[in-house]
C-alpha cells in the first residue's frame, strides 16, 4: 500500500522535470553516422560507381522494394542500367547494406524524406547515385576482383600473379 | 417562472459546460500523461496545443462509421448512448454552488447510485452486441467488476449520510459547514475513490478494455463517434466523481474568499488530476486480484466505517 | 537392393551405383564436383570424402571417395565423420585459393554449385594471402562466356564435351596448377551441345552469353515449364522470365526425352521472342489498297465479323509450329472440309506415311533415352545433326553400348567412368551411316555411304532383303561400295539386342521412309524387335498429321476458283512452304486474308487483318514431338492486352465475343479437341489441368526468393498491380503457391534447400537419373500394339528413276542447318551469327566440268526459278547432287529434292 502511494508520489514528481521531448523542426536530434536512414549509391575512390549491379540487396530486401537492372559497358565493368527504391515501401531495415558486396549501397543519417505524392518516393538512379564514398573509404570492388575491366586487365589485381600462357608446360 | 427560466439556463449551461469539459479533458490527460513521463505531449496546434481538440473532433466526427455485419445493429448502436445519458443525468443532483443544483432531491445519493448502476449497461450491452469474443469478454469483466465494487460504493456513503443525517447533497455538503467529512470519513472517502476508480473503469482497474489483453475490451468494434461516446463518456464520468468526492467529503463549495462556485471547480479539478496521475502511476492488477482486494478488504472496512460511524453517532445522540 | 549403413544407420540403396549417388538419392547433402550423373564417376576432386569402416567394430575406418566405391550389401560409411568433414572443407578450401573474388560480377552466382558445396562444408573465410593466379578469357562465340580465372579444375567440361558430345576443340592445356581449359585459340565452340557447358560446368567458366545481355539472378526469374520449339524431339525446358522479358532457357530434365542436355538451337534460340519483327498489336486494312493501321478492339471485332458473315467460303490453314489446340481451334472454326494443314505438300504427304508407319509399327517407336541405350543402329538418310540435334547426341552414346558389355564382363561398374573408358579406349558399337553429305556424326560411323535419296531409300530396301528374304525386292543399280554396307549392317543389326533404324522426312523422301520400315519391320521378322525412330521437321509437325486436313495446292485450287472469301492463316509463312508464285496467285486471288501470328512475314505483308498470337512463351498449349509424346508447355511472359494464344483469339473469332468464347480456357478447348479425336486422349493427361491445386494452392512462377515485387513497376505506378490471372494452368504470377514440389509437368524451378544450382535435379528424383518423382510429364499417343506383334506388312517404297549423275542436271537436294533453317530460332541473334551463309554445295568433278571455282557464283534453277548461290566444294557429296541449303532466311520456299539447271555466273 505504502509503495503504491509511493510511485504515485514519485510520478507526480516527475511532473516538475526536465523534459526531454526534442523539438523536431526547430531542434535536431543527434543522429549516429552509422543510423539507417535514406539510402544512397556511392562512389568508388576512383570516381566509378560502386555497384557492379549484383542483385543481392535486392534479393535481401524483406519487402522488395528495390529492383535493377544489370548492364555491362564495353570492357565488361558491370553496373546496373536501373536501379530503384521504392522508399514507401522500405523499412530502413539495413539488410541491402550488409549484404551489399561493395559497400555501394549505404544508409546515411537522413530521415527527412516526406512526400506528399506517394510517387514521390520511389527513387531512380540519379535520385540515389552520390559523388562521394559515403561511410567506407578506400574500397575498390574491381581491385579485388578478378574479372578484367576497362583499365585493370587480368593479374593487376590485388594480389594477383600476372595472367599465365597455357601453352607453356614451365612451373 | 423565473425559477424555471433559471433551471433551463442551468441545464443548458451545465450539458455545455461538461461536454466541452470532456473534450478538454482529453488535452488535459494527454499532456499531464506526457508531463509525467518528462515529455512534452501535444504542443504543437494552436496555444500550448489547445487546438489538438478540434482536430481530434474532427478526426472522430469523419472517420468511417463501420457498423460491423456480425453485430445485433440496435444494441449495439443503443450501448454508447446509455453512459452519455446516465453520466449527464446524475449531473443534476450535484450542487455546484449554493442553490445552484437542477434538482435539489431529497434521495439525490440515491439517485446517483442508481444511475451509476444503470450505466454499466453500456458496457454489458456493448460487449455483447459486438458478437466478438474480445467484446464478450471485456463485457464480462464489467459487470463483475460493476456488481462488486457498487455495493461497497454504497456502503462507503452511508457514513457521510449518517453523518449529514440526510440524503440531499446540499443538504451534505451545508453539514460540513463545521468540518469536511474528509476528518471522520477518511476510510470511507478511501473505499469512495476506489470505488469510483472501479466505476470509472479508468486505471489501474480498466479491465473491461485492457489493451494488452483483450485488444480494446467492450468497445473493440467500434469506430467513429460512437467509439466517441464512450471515450466521451469516460471523462465526463470522472468529472461526476470528482464533483461527488468534492460535495461528499471536501465540503463541496465551501471555501474562504473565493466564491463557491471557483472552490467546487478547483476542488473537481484537483481530483481529475489525481486520477490522471494515478493512471501515470499504477500497473493494472491482475482480476482476480482486484476482486479479492474488493470483496476480502474493501468490503469489511466498508462495513466497520458504517457501524463505527453509526456507533459514534448513537453515542454523540444520546 | 543392397543395405549400406550411413552413420550407424540401414539404408536400401541399390548395389549398381556408387556410394556417392546412393546417399544423393537418399537425400543426404555430400558436396561433389566432378560427378555428374550423366557422365559418372572419375574420382578427381576428391570432395566427396567419406569414412568407410570395414565392419561393425572397426572404429578407425579409411577416408574414401564416396563416388569410386560401390554401395555393395553390408557397405559401412559416415558422412558425419569429423575427419571426412574436415577433409572436405579443406578440399574446398584448397580449390577456392585461386577462385577470383568475383561473385557478385559472376553470371553462375546464387545458382552456384561452388557456392552451394562452399557453403555445405563450411568453409566460409580465406586464409590463403598469397597471389592468386590468373587466366586470359577466350570468346568462345556468340553462345558461351569463358572465364577461366574461376575454374576449379573439375574436368567436367572435358569430359562433357569431348567425351560425351564428341566435340574436339575444347580441351585441358598446360599442367600443374595452371591447368586450362579452352579452345586451343580463340574461336567459336564447334559442338552443337556447347550450352550444356553451362549447366555442367560447376562454377562460372562457362557462362551463358545470351543470358549476360540481360542479366537476371537465377531467384528473380518466373519460370514455367516449357517445350522447345526449335524441333520436332520435344526437348523439355524451363523459361525465364523478368520484367516481361524472356530472359533464358534451361534443361529440364526429363528422363525419357532430353536427360540432362539440350542442344543449342534450343537452347539459344529463344531470342525470337522478342525479335523486332514481333507482331504486339492487331491491325487491319479497313479500304482496299490501304495501308493496315493499328485497330481499337470494337472496330476489330467489327471487321473481323464482317469477314467471316459467309462460313462456306471461310478456309484455315494450319500451322506445325502452333500448338495441337490452336490447330484445333482453327479447323473446328472453319469446319473440317476447309482446315488445311500449314506443311507443304510434299511435308504433308511424308507425314501422313510417316503416321501410316508409326500406327502399323514395324518397330517401337523409341523416346531418346531408348535411342542411346540401342547397340546397333542405322541412319538412313537424315542428317540428324541437324534436323534433330539432341538425337546425335543420344546417337553418340548409342555407340558406346556394345563396348559397355565389356565392361560389364570386367565386373568394372557403368559409373566408373575413368576406367571404362580407358578399357573401352575407341571401340565403338556398330552405327551405319547412309547421307547424301557428311555429316558431323561421321566420326562415329562404323561404316557411312553417299548417296542420292532414291538411293538410300534402294539401299535400304536392299538390307531389309538381306535381313528378311520376304521383303521386297528392289531393281536399280546401287551404289558400288553398297554391298559391304548391307552385308556390314545386316550381321551387326541381327547381332544387336536392340537394333534402331533412324530416318525421317527431311530429305522430302517417302521411298526412304518406307526403306526404313522395312528394315524395322524386317529385323523384327527376324526376330530382332527393332525401334524404328522417325524425324520431323517442326515442333507440332506429328501433331497436325495427327489432326488430319488438306493440303496447301487444295486451298489454292479452291481460291483459285473463287470459292474462298477468308483466309485465315495460323501462326504460319505459307511463302516457305510453297512457290513463290503459287503463294502469290493465291494471296491475290483471295479478297480478305487474315494472318494470326507472332512475327511479321511476307504472307503476314500481304494480309487484310494481322492479329498478334503469342509465342511459347506466352501461351499454353500442347506439342506432340516425333514419337507422339503430347507435352504441355505453359505461359511465362504475363499476358499482353493484344498478344494471345491463338485458340483464344480462334474462340473469340467463333463467336464474335470476347466475353464469352467458344472456349473459356485451355482444358475447354482440350476437352473439345478429344471428344473430337479420341485417339488424343492421352492430351488431357499431359499436364494438370487448370483447376489442379496443392493444397488449395496453384503453383508459383517466381521463386521464393523472387526480389523487387514492390519497386519493378514502381517507376510507372507506386502502386503494385494485381498479379495477372492464368486461367488456363496451375500456376501463377506470383511467389506465392505451393512450397514442395509439384507433380512432374509443373516443375518449373530445380532448387531445394541448400542446393541453388541445376544439381538439385537430383533432389527431384527418386534414384539418381531416373524419371522425375511422380512419373516423367508427357503422354505417349501412339504406342504400337506390341513391340514384337506380327508386324503388318511392307511398304512399298516407290523409289524414283532418278540415278546419280544422269543427264545434264544436278540433283539438288535439301540442306539442314541446325542454326537458320528453322524459322524462329533463326532470328536470335546468337543463332542468327552462327547462321552460315547460303551457298550450294556440290562435288568438285561436277563443279570442274561446269566449270566454277569455290565462292564462284552459279544460277541455279529449279522448277522454273533461279537461284544466284555461291559455290562450296564438298568432296563428300557424290556427282550429281547439288545440295541446297533449306529454311535459310532469304531463301524462297523450294520444294526439294528436284532437278536443277546449274550454269556459272561469270
């Protein structure tokens, strides 16, 4: 009984003190480097896009809201010709980033993205597409990998011996 | 025939005045709830956010009307009239102010206690009319709830009425004239307030709705303005306890300097908020607890507050 | 059935295989990569390490490669063993330390089989920090992307493609750890099975080019089942689609028709579907003389009533490229008595004792399983490269049965594959070869003949004598080398358990056909039941024999006299079935000509209403292949406004309302088709009818995993759309349907949990290459009384006067090419590109005495048309043939073989 009067007292205490409601427009709250908010495309150290169109995002997604389509250019780099979001439907989840390859499709502290047309929401390419490498610093997909692209022939790779001649039986 | 001209205006006054009340209750309870939990609450429309009532009158008045298939259609339109008109009803015995009661009865706590037992009905008939298990259930809870916490409701006022030597409330509250019932009553103001607490069905004993139970309880199905009305209804409830806690056990308008009326309103007032910060604060029991606490606690002191004060006031007689 | 103990637990396996394919068909997961269930066992990879005890109490046991150990009776082994699975991961690990980092960029990931066994073992980090060592790509042509930089050196493809395609120019060079695998240079994979690459190989070395285009992972991919198109075998496929865009094709393993591999004119030949030429909207001509416009649906409706106000003067010509129901459809709207079958006539006649044959059966009527599992076999006259690519294929192994039965006498079991083949080293079972050209199954030959037609056709009645003196007897002079063959064939065919006579009707020869029966039916005579497999030229050929109706000179008889108002005709260029200038008399001589079909032709050119029909891909429908399996091919591109079956729009035409057609759907339009011909019956069994349900569910076309839902149409309506309906299949536009497998016929995806590549097959079968669960899809129409029933009599095989190099004329006959001469195919680009150029081939001595030089041009005329071809020199081809090629875009349509005035072109 006397703990019951108790919390009712402390609660009515609670009455005289600061509050913490932050006032949204006019204040900002802080928000962490690594919150999951708008998704953005970023860009390799090189300038190049960084999504090489893999479709594992897409396939992470839990309410498939994204959808590309890959393309090649002409040394066989892939990108993709399309890529959208449907922000209407994304729960900010932050699955496509943790599966997303080579660090091209990141969620950045931005959360201000009301729309008055739901069309409004779904975000192309150009909508997504930032010049700059977001979180990640540094990482190439195309160093690593071994598939030759415009620039990068076979064994310039990272940690690549250059390419062999199969016609010579030497070791 | 002015005396009649002065009872309408009174009535006009008093349905406006309580129904707007209502509406602004629900401003108060949002914002004292936020206050409470160091928030801020609504803020935003209008000063200090005032206007958050039209827009949620506006809100209630234009949402679909859903009447579902499933339902017996005239009970369950007929349920959320009845707490309406049973709350505004027992508004006519209370004294507001010296000769400023719609009706003076002689048997007003009476009255009252009849009315509150008439309004359970609208929860008894909205859960069953609703014809979803949910609805049946929160139903079921209410008029066990009802049975039980009226009869000590009752038993907690006959001491004030022993003491007054009368059933009129004016009558009642010109008895503390001497001292507030709140010195010799205290136990039964006690078993008064959870009783009302009860009655209300606000927390920490909303059973018949318990969210985190039974979805909304009795009003589960219902939408619009007649989920409206209960919501109404409920704050328009509280407001008719507190008024009664007022006029039965703090003296009603009796007050020094201020005029009585300002004393009857900041007495009612402060009991609102007690009950607001009651819900900030206590978990809701669990049932069969709270109908132990009822019939093994509540009851017996009930009983010992009426045969004590009826004890003390044989042996001042004599 | 033997009992093997997997971890201390009995099983029933069955002692012929190896341990490896009894736990596979036991539903365990053991990683493997160079077993393939078709090409067996070579025991190289070494993952599919397991522990064998020796008994009971043997606690130690030896680490053993699962796939080079039998599963005899009392067989004890653990997959669960720490030891073996350690053993496995660092194989993985070991293959893995030069596999690039390439996964996402790599066409093969998600439907990866390194990826699955990768994941299987639990290898999941790389401690290898070292250089990896790379490898130049080669094009390999416009079907196969090559990537060496992946290749886990499992030898699979090797081993496919040589040893089992017989294919010569891929092949492992260099040594060590710098093993290669590729052509010797750059340059166009020669094999027409090299697409199987893709699906055999286990990882992303070879990849599928065309697929690359427009590239979609395997999970975003609706699929159905499907029926190729390219050929009259009825190879079973899935198609992918995406986006309203067919993306790909793939195997679809059936037991008794394709197996595990496909050809790659089915395979690559898929593209036409969305050719520029396709028909998507209807249009009509509303004046004469006008130009067609494209047409709101009312006015259609309008005009197309309007046309058909007269039905006695209302023809249909059928197609054998549209399904049994479409054909159906159109002869039940224009009445029996004026349905004509879309093949020329000659095609019609050939087909029509083609069916004659098959219903008499003097042999089994063998499906391609039976057809590789023959010991003896002769080819007459059918350059089945060609005309039925995946039957060479099925030929090569046929060729390997009779050196099995030494194996067998060795006790060395069928899955070894290593050490067979080393015992079997070239011995090849008996295959007699009887062309008009060479042929690129030459190299399996025991023996091959040249000849003309006519003297195939001699030649094959003269073994059929030699096996059964009562056959009849044939005047003429053979061919010198002829009696060798005969006497050769003879003593091999009536020393084979299962001997099989191929022929069929491309050379435009009935003699030949009947040549073939009888030796079929002279074997049998002899005691030696033989199956006699009999080719046709397109997808639905054998199913519009089957319905009957007239013939293409009769319609144009009928026009010419005025009695035609209509034509309406079905999914077909009658200008590659007739002379130009009969197709011409016809089309003008007939006032409203109304074209149903997918691509825009000449005959399309020439209509007054154009109404677009849908491909394989976008309809339903039935196809009976060459040994009369009906097969059921189901939509996967979602349904267009315009674009339909052509039963459906049939079904409107007949009643002249789009709400209420003659047909409500496909089983309306199939149960019609039976109570019509009952002999069809077998149609209805074919695959499931709409109103089939698993549970109350259809089954799904995307996969579980299917991505994108919520955003692919973003872009046009944020909305989703309703998923389109399918009234005419179990299955639906949708992820959402029955999670298990469904029956045999509605498998339209290979995926089980765990295995997310083409592997999982073996997760659909039973036993490890046997029928699909649930009993192989198809239904065999025409199945002979009895194998070994007397067997009817002889055909008369009316073989010309024509002799070889008679008179001052070459003979010309009919060329094949497996990429151009069938129509559709033809018009994928990656077919188009290996399409070779038109040119007449004839024999060196006929092109001196003309006298023209190789690429010299010459006018070829041939009843009454010229033909200005180039010239290739082709020592196989014997004087006096001139060999044309056939179906070739651009190459109007002859009727082959016939005399032909060759002069040079100076």
């Amino acid at each position: 009984m006397l703990s019951i009067l108790k919390s009712v007292w402390l609660v009515f205490l609670h009455l005289f003190r600061r509050k913490i409601t932050i006032q949204y427009p006019e204040e900002k709250a802080y928000l962490a480097p690594r919150y999951r908010g708008r998704i953005v495309l970023t860009r390799d150290p090189d300038g190049g896009e960084r999504c090489v169109a893999c479709y594992l995002c897409a396939v992470a997604c839990p309410v498939d809201c994204i959808a590309l389509g890959a393309t090649e250019d002409e040394h066989g780099r892939r990108y993709p010709e399309f890529f959208r979001i449907n922000f209407s439907r994304c729960i900010n989840c932050g699955f496509c980033e943790e599966a997303c390859p080579t660090y091209a499709i990141q969620l950045i502290p931005d959360v201000e993205m009301a729309e008055y047309q739901r069309q409004n929401m779904v975000y192309e390419k150009k909508d997504l597409l930032i010049d700059g490498e977001g979180k990640y610093h540094g990482y190439n997909f195309y160093r690593v990998a071994g598939l030759a692209i415009g620039g990068k022939d076979k064994g310039e790779a990272e940690k690549e011996s250059p390419p062999v001649d199969p016609k010579s039986l030497l070791p | 025939m002015s005396d009649v001209v002065f009872k309408l205006v009174l009535i006009a006054t008093v349905l406006l005045v309580i129904l707007h009340l209502a509406g602004f209750l629900i401003w108060v309870e949002r914002r004292l709830l936020a206050l409470l939990q160091d928030r801020l609450g609504p803020n935003r429309a209008g000063p200090l956010g005032l206007f958050i009532i039209v827009a949620d009158i506006i809100k209630i008045f234009t949402k679909e009307d859903w009447i579902p298939p499933f339902i017996d259609k005239p009970v369950f339109v007929a349920a959320p009239m009845i707490i309406m008109v049973t709350a505004l009803l027992s508004f006519a015995i209370v004294p507001f102010a010296p000769g400023a009661v719609i009706l003076d009865l002689d048997i007003g706590v009476l009255l009252f206690l009849g009315l509150s037992s008439m309004g359970i009905y609208n929860v008894i008939l909205a859960g069953w009319a609703s014809n979803n298990k949910y609805a049946l259930l929160g139903g079921l809870r209410m008029a066990a709830q009802m049975f039980s916490y009226e009869v000590f409701m009752g038993l907690s006022l006959m001491g004030v009425v022993t003491l007054a030597g009368s059933f009129n409330l004016s009558a009642i509250v010109h008895a503390q004239r001497e001292g507030w019932f709140i010195v010799p009553q205290f136990l039964g103001f006690l078993i008064f307030f959870i009783a009302a607490l009860g009655e209300t069905h606000r927390l920490p004993f909303d059973m018949p709705e318990a969210e985190s139970e039974l979805i909304a309880g009795y009003h589960t199905e219902y939408s619009s303005m007649k989920f409206g009305m209960f919501f109404v209804g409920e704050y328009i409830s509280v407001t008719l306890f507190s008024a009664l806690m007022t006029t039965f056990f703090f003296g009603g308008w009796l007050g020094p300097v201020l005029p009585p009326l300002a004393w009857f309103c900041v007495k009612t007032a402060g009991f609102i908020v007690v009950f607001i910060v009651l819900r900030a604060a206590l978990p809701r029991p669990r049932y069969d607890q709270l109908f132990a606490f009822g019939w093994k606690f509540i009851l017996p002191a009930a009983l010992l507050n009426l045969v004590v004060t009826g004890a003390l006031v044989l042996w001042k007689s004599s | 059935m033997a009992t093997i103990y997997i971890d201390q637990r009995p099983y029933a396996a069955d002692p012929r295989t190896n341990l490896l394919q009894a736990s596979l068909a036991l539903g365990f997961d053991l990683p493997y990569f160079c077993w393939h269930p078709a090409l067996g066992s070579v025991g190289a990879c070494r993952q599919c390490a397991v522990k064998q005890f020796r008994d009971e109490k043997d606690k130690h046991g030896k680490i053993v490669m699962a796939c080079m150990v039998p599963a005899l009776e009392g067989t004890r082994l653990s997959i669960d063993d720490p030891e073996a699975r350690e053993f496995r991961a660092a194989v993985v690990e070991w293959l893995m330390t030069n596999h690039p980092h390439d996964c996402p960029v790599c066409d093969e990931g998600g439907e990866c089989h390194l990826q699955d066994v990768t994941v299987m073992t639990g290898h999941a980090y790389r401690r290898y920090r070292f250089e990896k060592r790379t490898f130049r790509y080669q094009d390999l042509g416009p079907f196969i992307s090559h990537e060496m930089n992946r290749c886990i050196q499992c030898y699979r493809c090797v081993r496919f493609y040589r040893d089992y395609a017989g294919g010569r120019d891929l092949d492992a060079f260099a040594a060590h750890n710098h093993v290669y695998f590729g052509r010797h240079e750059d340059g166009v994979l020669e094999s027409e099975f090299s697409g199987n690459l893709v699906e055999v190989c286990p990882t992303g070395v070879f990849t599928d080019k065309t697929l690359k285009r427009h590239f979609t992972r395997k999970w975003d991919l609706q699929s159905a089942p499907s029926i190729c198109t390219h050929c009259a075998l009825g190879c079973n496929t899935i198609a992918g689609e995406r986006g309203g865009v067919l993306r790909r094709i793939l195997n679809r393993y059936h037991h008794d028709v394709n197996g595990y591999f496909l050809c790659d004119r089915g395979r690559f030949g898929y593209e036409f579907v969305h050719h520029l030429r396709r028909i998507r909207r209807a249009s009509a001509r509303l004046a004469p003389g006008e130009e067609r416009r494209e047409i709101a649906r009312t006015a259609l409706r309008g005009r197309l009533a309007a046309l058909l106000t007269n039905p006695e003067r209302v023809i249909g010509i059928g197609s054998p490229r549209a399904s049994l129901e479409a054909n159906f459809a159109l002869r039940t709207l224009v009445g029996a008595e004026r349905f004509f079958q879309g093949a020329s006539d000659r095609e019609c006649g050939l087909l029509a004792e083609a069916l004659r044959i098959m219903r008499a059966g003097p042999g089994r009527i063998p499906s391609l399983r039976d057809v590789a599992e023959s010991d003896a076999v002769l080819v007459l006259g059918e350059d089945v490269t060609n005309t039925a690519p995946r039957l060479a294929l099925a030929l090569r192994q046929a060729v390997r049965q009779q050196p099995l039965l030494q194996a067998d006498r060795m006790n060395i079991p069928r899955w070894h594959d290593r050490a067979v083949r080393d015992l079997l080293q070239d011995r090849r079972g008996p295959l007699f070869l009887g062309a008009v050209a060479p042929t690129r199954i030459d190299d399996i030959a025991t023996r091959f003949l040249r000849a003309s037609p006519e003297n195939l056709a001699r030649l094959g009645c003269a073994l059929a004598r030699r096996i059964d003196g009562h056959a009849p007897e044939e005047s003429g002079v053979l061919p010198t080398d002829a009696a060798a063959f005969i006497e050769e064939a003879a003593a091999a065919l009536l020393a084979a358990k299962r001997p099989l006579v191929v022929a069929g009707v491309s050379l435009g020869s009935a003699a030949l056909l009947a040549a073939a029966a009888n030796v079929a039916r002279a074997l049998s005579a002899a005691g030696r039941p033989a199956a006699l497999s009999l080719v046709f030229p397109e997808a639905n050929s054998l199913g519009t024999a089957l319905l009957g109706g007239g013939r293409l000179s009769e319609a144009f008889a009928a026009a010419a006299a005025g009695r035609v108002e209509t034509a309406i005709i079905l999914e077909n260029d009658i200008y590659r079935r007739a002379a130009p200038r009969d197709v011409d008399a016809f089309l003008r001589s007939v006032p409203h000509v109304v074209v149903l079909d997918t691509l825009a032709h000449r005959t399309a050119d020439a209509a007054a209403v154009v109404l677009p029909a849908g491909t394989f891909a976008e309809t339903n429908g039935t196809f009976v292949n060459h040994e009369g399996r009906a097969q059921r091919f189901f939509q996967v591109l979602p349904p267009d406004e315009w674009v339909r079956e052509s039963w459906r729009w049939l079904g409107e035409l007949a009643t002249g309302s789009q709400t209420a057609p003659a047909w409500p759907n496909l089983d309306a339009v199939i149960a019609a088709l039976i109570a019509e011909f009952p002999e069809l019956a077998g149609v209805r069994r074919a695959a499931p009818g709409a109103d089939f349900r698993v549970g109350g569910q259809k089954i799904a076309r995307a996969s579980r995993r299917f991505s994108g839902r919520t955003a692919q149409h973003a872009n046009l309506d944020v909305s989703e759309p309703k998923p389109p309906d399918d009234p005419d299949s179990p299955l639906s536009y949708s992820m959402e349907g029955y999670p298990g497998q469904p029956p045999a016929a509605l498998v339209n995806l290979f995926w089980s949990p765990g295995w997310n590549s083409v592997q999982s097959v073996n997760k659909f079968q039973n036993e490890i290459a046997s029928p699909l669960a649930g009993g192989d899809p198809g239904v065999r129409l025409l199945e002979p009384a009895s194998a070994d029933a007397a067997v009817g009599d002889y055909f008369p095989s009316p073989i010309g006067a024509w002799e070889d190099g008679s008179g001052g004329a070459l003979l010309a006959v009919p060329r094949h090419h497996i990429f151009g001469s069938e129509e559709l195919s033809a018009l994928a680009p990656g077919v188009a590109e290996r399409m070779p150029a038109p040119c007449a081939e004839m024999n060196p001595d006929d092109a001196r005495a003309l006298p023209v030089q190789e690429g010299g041009l010459v006018r070829v005329t041939i009843d009454g048309r010229d033909l200005v071809l180039p010239v290739r020199l082709e020592a196989g081809l014997p004087r006096g043939l001139l060999s044309i090629p056939v179906g070739l875009p651009d190459l109007p349509g002859l009727d082959l073989p016939a005399a032909a005035a060759v002069k040079g072109v100076p």
